[in-house]
C-alpha cells in the first residue's frame, strides 16, 4: 500500500498528511483553506420568528386579561371618618353611660355600594 502524503503549492515538496506546514519551505497547509461559517444562527433566525410572534401573543393575550380584570374591579370607596372617641364609660352620679358607635360599608360584585353609621346608648343604673 503507498503512503498518502500532501504536496505543497508552493514549492511541491512532499510532507506527511498531519503536518500543517510544508517541511522545506514552510507553507500554512490550513491558511490557504477557507475560514468556516456556521450556518446555524441563519437557521436559528428563521427559526426564532414563530417563537418570537408567539411568545409575543401570549404576552399580549395575558395582559389584555389583566386589563380586563382590573378595569372589572369596583372602585374602593374611602373609608368613613373614624368618630371622635366617646366609647369612654361616663359615670354620673351613680350612673354609668355606655355609647357604642359602628360604621360600616357593604358593596356587592356589580359594584353597588351602601354604607351606614349606627349609634347605641346603653345606661346601667
């Protein structure tokens, strides 16, 4: 069987197959050859278009929820002004007086809101 071997352009010397540089003249075997180019980021720019437009929808379609979410919320009203305290026992002359204030608010889920205030008096003799 014969020995392959690489015949330099330059000079035509001979030289082993694994050998990168020509043995008498010094010529770059791998210098002359083309540099390589990856084709995967053109594969991968076709590719990523779909990803991207659907990602995008997906984007677009969870916030149109949000939106529609917040936007369906009742606004909150603000809460009723707290009373002065006057929830303090007062004794008087054997007496005792007792005053209980409550506000409340109650809205339902068609945003109809009603709120009230109620004051008891209670004496204990």
């Amino acid at each position: 069987m014969t020995e392959v071997s690489r015949i330099c352009p330059r000079c035509g010397n001979h030289f082993p197959l694994e050998a990168r540089h020509c043995s008498h003249c010094g010529y770059d075997m791998e210098a002359a050859l083309p540099a390589p180019q990856s084709t995967l980021p053109a594969l991968v720019g076709k590719a990523a278009a779909p990803l991207l437009v659907g990602a995008a929808s997906l984007a677009a379609s969870v916030g149109w929820r949000l939106l529609q979410t917040f936007l369906s919320r009742p606004a909150k009203l603000p809460d009723p002004p707290v009373p002065k305290r006057a929830d303090a026992p007062v004794r008087a002359q054997g007496r005792m007086t007792i005053r209980i204030t409550t506000s409340w608010v109650v809205g339902d889920s068609n945003g109809n809101w009603r709120k009230g205030h109620s004051e008891q008096t209670i004496e204990i003799e």
